[in-house]
C-alpha cells in the first residue's frame, strides 16, 4: 500500500510542533494534550490511564485479539544545537533521541485506522507512553495500571540511527540490554602516605576489585551471552599524601538475558566482599535496577518479518545485531508476546547518534514507520 502524501505531511508538521516543545520524562502534560485532543478528534476512545500517558483504543472487526501499539512521548534534559529551523524552544530540553517522531509515527497511524476501521481485524490499543527515559519507568507504570491485561500482543518501534537509512529490522530473541548501575564504597582505615603499613588502603583495594570485574565477563558469563560492567566514576582522597579512609565506584552492568544479569550480579557481590575481606576493609554492595533486557518473542518477530517481507521492497528487511543501550519496552514483553523493531535512517541527515546534542530525526523514513504499523494490524490474525 502506499502511504497517503497528506499522512505524512500531518507526522512531519506533528513532530516539528512536538520538537520545538519537548517535556522531560514525567512531566509531558502539555505533549499529554496534544495527544488527547488529535485522537479526540479522531472519535477514538481514551482510556482511562494516569497522565501524562495516553491510551486510546479502536474496536476491530473480528476483536478476538487485541494488540497494542506504543511510542514513547518524553525528551531529554540536553541543550539543543544546531540551526534546524525547528529548534527546541525549550532551554535544557530536546528530543535528542527521536521521540518526537515515534509519537508524530503513531499519531498518523491513528488518524489512518480512524479512517479505515473496517480494514482492520483486531481490537488495538494505542499506547504513547511517558517516562521512557528515566526510572521509575513509564511502561512499568501503565502495566502496574493494567494496560496489558486485555492485550494478546504488543509492537513498537525505535526510529533508530544506527541502522542504514532504508532498512527495517530486528532480532528474533534478546535485542537490547538491561540497565542496571552500581555503587560500591569501600571502608578502610585511613593514615598518611609515609606510614602504609598502618592503614587499609581502600585504593589499592578498589583496584583489586576493578581488575577482579574482568573475569566475570570473560570466565562467569556464557561467552555467547553479551555483557558489561563499566565503573565510570571512582571517588577517594582529598591530597596526595593521605590515604583516605573510603573509596567509592559507580558504574553500570549491561547484560542481554536475565541469566547473564543474575550472574554478573553475583559475581560482583562475591568478588567484592571476598577481595574486601583478603585486605581487611568491609564493603558495601548497592544496586540500582533499572529496565530489565528487551526480548523479543520469536513467533511475534518472525510475524513482523514475514510482513516487512511481504510488503515492503525486497532489500528492506535485516536481521540486526542486539545492542547494549536498553529500552523500557522490555517491561511489555516480560509480560506479553511482541517486538520491537528498528527502522533504519541513518545517513546524513541523521549522522550524530541517539542523545548527543545535534541527533536530528530523517523525517523521509517516516512514510515506512506509518506503513509498518499498519500492515502489522491489517495482517495481524
């Protein structure tokens, strides 16, 4: 099917308006009212969810599914750059990572199902969900209100830089990772520099225990499982001549399976206190969960495959390999079946990547977002 030039003209028109006012995650009430009022103009029926989320629903013409479709709503706290003539009017705020365009996306998918209802078999539930970008997490929240309870299947989709400019793809199990961070102090027992031998030194400690992280990932961890401990932050000392009395280290774990998180979890604990307690020194191992991995169902993905296939040109479709970033949408399918799904525009107009300053959307790839979605409901049985 081709795409309405009307369509298209409306996503770009709503995206440039959503860019140049951007609301930070759990505060997008005034993007909340955009939302309401187009789907209420499209007599689509607003569920009722705590804002700023929207969530509308359309009745199929079979109704024995109901699937859900979602876009995430919320931008960045990041100073916009650049001379883009739709700059964000909003100081400290931008949508540095596409969501403007995911909701622009979807808003269209909207006003086409509004308009052909009777092409439709499943109920759908549309979803433009707040708090993408922060925790707690917004899809976790609306699943806690109950969004999926009624829901068989869920797609959404991630306007995605890193993937070439035409392209649309996915994986057929883990696609993204967790995110969870850390924070490790380590208490020793303070003195001067000359004097070592009287102290614990929570350093030196400190850089036993970086080291000992390493063999985790390369002797824990199931090789062809992805993992990664990074400690980006080392706090410890005031001058050069005393040894403090702590040592902090904050970072973040990225893993592909629950399995792989679990064990790099374990392992960080066990190594931790075991090298703490070699040195004399006590620890203290605290966890800051995040999202959990997005997996996507094989059924659902093969599905969407077979449908980017059918009904897009031969060369669109590839298999892409799982990324370390994370995405909330993995709340959804821990509890339902679904995908997620990249679709690729990178290339010049989108060459600076997702949350730096300059990261722009390539709006030519909004034509092929719009169809994906529809032909997932219109071939969705």
């Amino acid at each position: 099917m081709h795409i309405d030039d009307n369509l298209v003209k409306q996503a770009i028109e709503d995206r440039r308006h959503l860019h140049q006012h951007p609301e930070i995650s759990g505060e997008e009430y005034e993007t909340h009212t955009f939302i309401r009022n187009r789907l209420e103009s499209l007599n689509i029926e607003i569920l009722n969810y705590q804002p700023p989320s929207v969530v509308g629903y359309v009745k199929g013409t079979n109704g024995s599914k109901t699937i859900a479709l979602r876009a995430d709503i919320d931008a960045l706290p990041i100073t916009e750059e650049g001379d883009k003539p739709y700059i964000s009017k909003n100081l400290g705020v931008s949508h540095a990572c596409g969501h403007d365009g995911h909701t622009a996306v979807l808003l269209a998918v909207a006003h086409w199902l509004s308009k052909n209802r009777n092409e439709v078999g499943p109920n759908i539930v549309i979803i433009f969900q707040s708090a993408e970008e922060i925790t707690p997490s917004g899809a976790d929240q609306l699943i806690k209100q109950g969004v999926l309870e009624q829901v068989d299947a869920i797609f959404g989709i991630h306007l995605w830089q890193g993937l070439e400019k035409g392209k649309i793809g996915l994986t057929h199990g883990p696609m993204m990772a967790s995110i969870d961070d850390f924070d490790i102090t380590i208490q020793g027992s303070g003195g001067h520099g000359s004097m070592p031998h009287e102290t614990v030194d929570p350093i030196y400690v400190a850089t036993q225990v970086i080291q000992s992280f390493q063999s985790i990932i390369s002797r824990n961890l199931n090789p062809i499982d992805a993992g990664v401990i990074t400690v980006g932050k080392i706090e410890a000392g005031t001058t050069y001549n005393i040894i403090p009395e702590q040592a902090k280290l904050i970072g973040t774990i990225r893993a592909l399976t629950p399995h792989a998180v679990q064990t790099i979890q374990r392992q960080m604990v066990k190594l931790t206190e075991g090298i703490c307690q070699t040195y004399d020194a006590l620890c203290k191992v605290d966890f800051i969960y995040g999202t959990p991995p997005l997996v996507n169902d094989r059924k659902e993905a093969l599905f969407v495959e077979s449908v980017i296939r059918q009904f897009f040109d031969r060369e669109v479709f590839t298999l892409v390999d799982p990324v370390m970033g994370g995405e909330d949408f993995s709340y959804y399918l821990q509890k339902k079946p679904g995908a997620f799904i990249f679709v690729g525009m990178g290339g010049e107009k989108s060459r600076y990547p997702h949350h730096h300053p300059k990261f722009d959307l390539d709006e030519d790839v909004f034509p092929n977002a719009i169809k994906l979605f529809i032909e997932i409901m219109k071939n969705y049985h």
